[in-house]
C-alpha cells in the first residue's frame, strides 16, 4: 500500500487468535513457558480449590488483623452460616399467630379443608425445623447467650 494505491492484502500472513492466552503465547515465550508451569500446578490441586468464587476477595488491600471472639457479636455473625432462611433480619415469625391463621380458615368444602390442612402441615413443619435448628445452635455455642458477660455454667 502506498499514499496513491491501497493493497488490501495483508502483509505478514494473518493470525487469529480466539483467546488472550493464545495471543500471548505466541507473542512471549516467558508467557508460554511459565502459563503452561501454573497450568500444572493447578492440575495437581483438589477440584474446589480450582473453582473460582463468585466474590472476588483482595486480602492485600487491608491490614491483617488478629481474629478475636466477640460473645456480644456472635449472634450476628452466625445468623447466616446456620441457614436461618426463614431469619429476616429484624423480625421473627409468629409461630402463634401463624397457627391460629391457618386454625381459622375455612372447613367447609373438601378443597377448603385440603388446603386448610396443608396450610397447617406446612406452619407445624416449619416451627418443628426451626426449632431443631435452634436446638442445634444453642449446643454448638452459637447462640448468643442471655448474659454473655457472665462466665458459662452448666446444668447437668
């Protein structure tokens, strides 16, 4: 190609590269040599330590600090770890209230009362779930106690 004619052809025979890896392989030979030895070592490696986090954690972009148990925190940091789906932070379900609702619907028709019934069984099963979830947390130590500044006492 020159200022007057343009030459559409290409100069150097053409590479097509479908990935930046394949680019820089073929760019670097450090790249090549030293991607393929990273390749390797992550071969070795137990598959969940391979599979990339949807969170991306940066741990050099804050100072190291040393882990501390806070008891008057505990419930907080918990909460999600236990599986507490039905948890809202800020409010509780009325498990009372819940019960009476579905004591009170209607009995009249057999769809009425299927549905009354299921309603029932569902409210009874949930209650019963979380309550041996809640069991489970109190014997694991991970419910805050009532008087975290006070030393633990055992009834046996």
């Amino acid at each position: 190609t020159t200022e007057e004619k343009f030459i559409p052809k290409p100069v150097q025979p053409k590479a097509i590269f479908h990935s930046l890896v394949d680019l820089l392989n073929n760019i670097s030979p450090i790249f090549k040599k030293n991607f393929a030895a990273i390749q390797r070592k992550r071969c070795t490696k137990h598959p969940f330590e391979r599979i990339q986090i949807p969170c991306q954690i940066h741990p050099w972009l804050s100072p190291r600090f040393d882990h501390t148990v806070d008891y008057f925190r505990a419930e907080d940091a918990n909460i999600n770890k236990l599986g507490h789906e039905d948890h809202i932070p800020g409010q509780v379900r009325d498990w009372n209230e819940e019960l009476q609702i579905t004591k009170e619907l209607s009995k009249k028709t057999l769809p009425e009362r299927l549905i009354r019934e299921r309603a029932m069984f569902k409210v009874h099963s949930d209650f019963v779930a979380a309550a041996i979830r809640g069991c489970q947390a109190v014997v694991d130590g991970n419910i805050m106690a009532i008087n975290p500044g006070e030393e633990s006492k055992y009834a046996f």
